[in-house]
C-alpha cells in the first residue's frame, strides 16, 4: 500500500476493485469530545486532488486523516498518531 491518506484511499478506490466501501477513517476533529471522528469508506462521494468528500461530513483535507482500515488491517497511520 502506498503511503499517504489520499493515495491509500485512491488504492482502494481504484486498484483494489473499489473496496472503499469498507474501510475506516478517523479524522481530527475540535468539536468531537475525543478529537477524532469516524467516517464509513461507504461514506465517501469523492476524492479531490487535497480534499473528499463525504455524505456525513462534508469536505475534508486529507492531511486531517489519522487513520484508515479495511477490514481491522490498518491501511495507514499518521506519524505520531
């Protein structure tokens, strides 16, 4: 798998027979009690050149993605996270 958050979902999207629909993403963010919220692959409606998009939380830079999943293997993990 590659090693950026937009490249790991793109892998999913597109190479690996669009498996996007199951992964798991936790991103950063000030409003959730713990910092971080989850967003369903199933959730995502688009992937931009800096930015997704998701039915449940709108646009979102990937630099904010923490951390994504398929099926409890982790995909990725930012750098200190």
């Amino acid at each position: 798998m590659p090693g950026t958050a937009r490249e790991v979902l793109n892998e999913l999207r597109w190479r690996e027979g669009d498996h996007l629909g199951e992964a798991t993403l936790w991103y950063r963010d000030r409003g959730a009690a713990s910092g971080l919220r989850v967003i369903p692959g199933a959730d995502i409606v688009d992937l931009e050149r800096r930015y997704f998009t998701s039915r449940t939380a709108g646009r979102l830079p990937y630099y904010k993605i923490e951390r994504i999943e398929r099926r409890g293997t982790v995909l990725f993990e930012r750098p200190g996270a």
